[in-house]
C-alpha cells in the first residue's frame, strides 16, 4: 500500500474508539501520506489534540474561528488541500450531520467545504447503527458517494455485542489507498467510442397545464452519462425535464414528450456505439391536445389515449448504418422483475436489460441508490444496493465488453 505525497485529511469524531486515531496517523504516515488532522469537542475528551499533532507532525485543527490559526492554515485551505477526507471515528451524530450538510463545527465546515472523497469509519453503540435515522443517513451519503469501511461487529465498549466496532486502523488506511488509488486514475475505456442516454421522464399535453408524466428524475441516466464523459467516451444526452446540472463534458438536449424523445433518438442513433434507455417514457398521450386551459366546468370525465412510439423496440430493428450499438434497455417493474424483464429483452430486441424493483426502498424513481440486474440472453447479474453512480460504472464495464469496433 502506498500512499506516498498523498494529502490525507483526518476527522476524529468524540467515541471512545478515537484513541485509535493515533495509530490510524501512524498508519497512514508510514504509508508516505502527509496528515493533517481536524478534531470535534467532544473527540478531545478521548485524545489530545497534542498526540495527534506529535504524530502527524502538523498543527492540529480544533475550533473554525482559531484566529491563531485561520492565520496560518484556515478551514477552506484544509478542505482545498486534501485529496481524501477520512473521519475515524465517524459517531452516530456526526454521521447525521455530515449527511445533512451541517457546519457547525470545524470537522463539519471542512467537510462541506471539501470537494476530495470523502471516507467514514462510523463506531458506535449497535442500536444507534441499527437506528432507521442513523440508516437513512448512511444510505444518503452513500448515494452522494461516500465510501464506508465498517463498521465490524463483535464486543462493543459499551458492553453489547453487534455490529458498531469501528474497523481497525490498518484496515482503513488500506480502503483510503484504494479510493485514492481509483480517483487517480479514471479507466479511459469508453475513449473514442460514443454514448447516448436518455433520462428522466417525458410530458405528455393535455392542454397548455396540464401534462401526464412520471416520477423519473433522471438521476439514473445523468449518472450514466457521468461515468461515459469520465471514462472517455463522446456523451449525448436526452432528457425529460430534469432539475439536474449537464454533467461536465455531456451534449445535451432537451426534450417534452414521447414523439419528441424518439426523434431527437432516432436522429442520433446511427453514429453510437451503446444506446443507454434509462428514461421513463410514457406509453401514451392524449388523443387530443386542448389549445385552451380546460374548465372545470364541462370537462370530460375521461381521457382518450393513443399509444406513443416506443422508441426502444424501434431501435431493437432499425436497420444501422454501420456496426449496430448494443441497446441496453431499463425495466421498471413492481412484481417479477426478472419475468418481465426478460419478456422486455426479447421483444424490444435489446442486449442488455437493467432491472429495477421501483416498489423497493431505495431503488428506482427519484432515490441515489439502485438495486439492479443485468439480464441478457446469458443469464442475470444481480447487483447489490449501489449509488447510481456505482451502478453507471458497473453497467459501463459490462456494456464496453459487448461494444464491438466499427
Ligand atoms: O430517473 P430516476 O429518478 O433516477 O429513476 C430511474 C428509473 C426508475 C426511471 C430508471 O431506473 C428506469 O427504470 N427507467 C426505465 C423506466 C421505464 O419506462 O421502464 P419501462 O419498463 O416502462 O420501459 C422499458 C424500456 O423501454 C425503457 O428502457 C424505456 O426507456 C423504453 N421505452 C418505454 C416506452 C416507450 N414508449 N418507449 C421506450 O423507449
């Protein structure tokens, strides 16, 4: 393991395992990082500031409004300079305010303030990490990316027995190698290939306000799109309205409706190497679009409908110019999910189809996490609980070995 010029910032959180955050600077100083270490309050009643400052050779933060040291080193200058931010022992408290952005002390205003990844050793008693608040905050830090080492179970210093015990130090200086070790280089293996996603869902008119739409996002696609430009690849995204930022080195374009998405698509289409479906389109709009708000007063109880293109079975047999992409189509089911998504793969004649469970807590519609599997003709890959992000990089391992050259 190294960690050689590393910039390494250590958060201690008050619990009795911060005692291990001496021999977590000394693991991760013999490894070659350069720490730095911010404490809260309470972590000083467990271990002096002037320990971890002996260790780590550096002045140790305390307190956000330290004149003495605002001079010298302030707390933007530790969020700017660090290229990971671990917190060791990461408390029940301090995981609940990390997750609600809080910056009420120093470790917390660094933390906000810090744009490297963020690592957390949560330790606490094991009814506090089983608590669903604690729960919801650890699945809400996870979907925006922060990774967890632990925490392990066993005997407790509180005297129950469970899950809480913070990892060991050796055990967290290896997970900060490995997120370091997967910042530094981001596989290039989309680069020279192109990608288009669609996301979020579509709008279909009833009269000028009137619209039927879904609870799509479009986290699930942007995050796709994310991982291509990352990994190289030349990204075009199509989307649904979406409150979501164009991720860095994405074309965008932005659509209302079904038929809109599917010409937009099909204007694209020859030129992709993988097509990524993740929007949520509507199977149908309305027959008639009223060019006048409706009233109240003499509307019609029903609606009339009429189907809507389904641009993913049409891409399943046009014929492409040159090599055909792999068309990776999305599922959102709520009862037998492989059943259906199986009868998706074979009758919009796609490659790949990601299943979603929307009914399931954390997956599908709106959430950061989703819980998939890849079914193919091959067989189904089930994936674990992941941020979508996680899921996008996952997705995009499978999906470059299917992409075959020009
Ligand atoms: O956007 P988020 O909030 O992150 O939510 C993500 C998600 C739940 C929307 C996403 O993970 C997902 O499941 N997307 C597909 C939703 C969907 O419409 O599934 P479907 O089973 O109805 O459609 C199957 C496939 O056919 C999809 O790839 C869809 O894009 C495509 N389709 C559907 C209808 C249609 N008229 N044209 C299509 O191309």
């Amino acid at each position: 393991m190294s960690l050689a010029g590393r910039q390494v910032l250590l958060g201690v959180g008050g619990g009795i395992a911060a005692y291990k955050a001496a021999e977590l600077v000394r693991e991760l100083s013999k490894a070659g990082a350069e720490v730095r270490v911010v404490m809260t309050a309470a972590a000083q009643k467990f271990i002096t500031p002037l320990t971890l400052q002996t260790l780590s050779h550096h002045p140790v933060g305390v307190d956000t409004f330290d004149l003495q040291q605002e001079s010298t080193i302030s707390h933007i200058d530790l969020a700017d300079r660090s290229e990971l931010f671990v917190v060791a022992p990461a408390t029940a408290d301090l995981v609940a305010r990390l997750a609600l952005g809080m910056a009420n002390d120093l470790l917390t205003t660094v933390a906000l303030a810090c744009r490297a990844p963020l690592v957390l050793a949560p330790s606490m008693n094991v009814n506090m990490w089983q608590h669903p608040a604690t729960q919801v905050h650890i699945q809400t830090l996870r979907g925006r990316g922060v990774r967890m080492i632990g925490p392990d179970a066993g005997d407790l210093a509180c005297g129950w027995v469970g899950a809480g015990r913070m990892a060991e130090p050796s055990e967290i200086a290896a997970g900060c190698a490995t997120v370091l070790g997967e910042t530094q280089t981001v596989t290039q293996d989309w680069a020279g290939l192109s990608v288009l996603v669609t996301a979020g869902s579509t709008r279909e008119a009833i009269d000028p306000v009137r619209f039927i739409g879904n609870r799509s996002t479009g986290k699930m696609g942007f995050a796709i799109a994310k991982a291509a430009a990352a990994r190289g690849a030349k990204v075009v995204l199509i989307s649904g309205p979406s409150e979501l930022a164009t991720p860095a080195g994405v074309e965008r374009i932005n659509i209302e409706s079904a038929v809109e998405m599917r010409d937009a698509v099909m204007s694209r289409a020859d030129v992709q190497s993988a097509i990524f479906k993740a929007a949520a389109v509507a199977d149908h709009r309305p027959a008639q679009v009223a060019l006048q708000k409706i009233k109240k007063q003499g509307a019609a109880s029903s609606l009339e409908l009429q189907a809507n293109p389904d641009i993913l079975a049409e891409l399943g047999v046009r014929k492409f110019g040159r090599v055909r992409p792999v068309l990776v189509g999305f599922a959102a089911e709520t009862t037998d999910v492989e059943r259906h998504a199986r009868e998706k793969l074979a009758r919009k004649h796609c490659d790949l189809i990601v299943a979603n469970d929307v009914s399931e807590a954390g997956s599908g519609f709106g959430t950061d996490t989703n819980r998939v599997m890849l079914v193919s003709e091959g067989g189904v890959d089930r994936l674990p609980l992941l941020s979508k992000d996680e899921v996008a990089h996952r997705l995009l391992d499978r999906v470059r070995s299917l992409v075959k050259s020009a």
